[in-house]
C-alpha cells in the first residue's frame, strides 16, 4: 500500500510539466510561428518563424509563468533563407486561449 502514493505523486509532477509543439498563424496569414515549448520556466525550446521570404529559427528560453500565461524571450539561432542574424524579441503564449504573441505587436491563433 504504501507504493500507492509514490505512483500517484509521480504521475501528477509528471503530469504538471507540458510540451506545446503547435502551429500559429496570424490573423493577415503573412507570419506563421511552429512552436516548440514546455511549460517550465528556465525552459528551452524553439521557435520557427515564416514571413515572406524568410524562414528563421529562434531558440527560446520560459522566463516566467503566470497561471495560463507564458513570457519568455526569442534569440536568433539559424535560417534557411540566408540571415546571419536577427532581433532577439519577446512573447508570451495563453495555453488557454492557444494565442502566441510577438513582442506585444502581433497576436497569432494556434491550432
């Protein structure tokens, strides 16, 4: 009997942690975000950006949670489409309303 409560807080801590990989576009169509991220602050991830002619990839780092919002900061990793670098920015991410906000300027739905 006493395994009982080791299995269940195992499964509720591993429970707790969650990876969002989705798709987000925003609402001209023009900029598409693939994100992949955990829920944890201090977090890595990844961000893949697709606007016009660009195709760029941002590592991403979770800085602080708050309830069912994400804030963290996006820095240049690499590009399919030739840039040596680019803007380091800002987002959060509402695990509710599924919405990835790009420096507080450009809201995208996600799937």
């Amino acid at each position: 009997m006493k395994k009982l409560p080791l299995i269940s807080l195992l499964f509720f801590s591993i429970g707790a942690v969650a990876e969002i990989n989705t798709t987000c576009t925003s609402s001209s169509g023009f900029s598409i975000y693939d994100i992949s991220i955990d829920t944890r602050v201090n977090s890595k991830g990844e961000i893949r950006y697709r606007f016009a002619e660009q195709d760029v990839f941002y590592s991403t780092t979770v800085l602080k949670k708050e309830n069912n919002i994400l804030m963290g900061i996006a820095e240049f990793l690499e590009s399919r489409t030739g840039e040596q670098r680019g803007n380091t920015w800002l987002f959060t991410y509402d695990t509710e309303k599924k919405i990835l906000t790009d420096n507080d300027n450009i809201e995208a739905k996600c799937k």
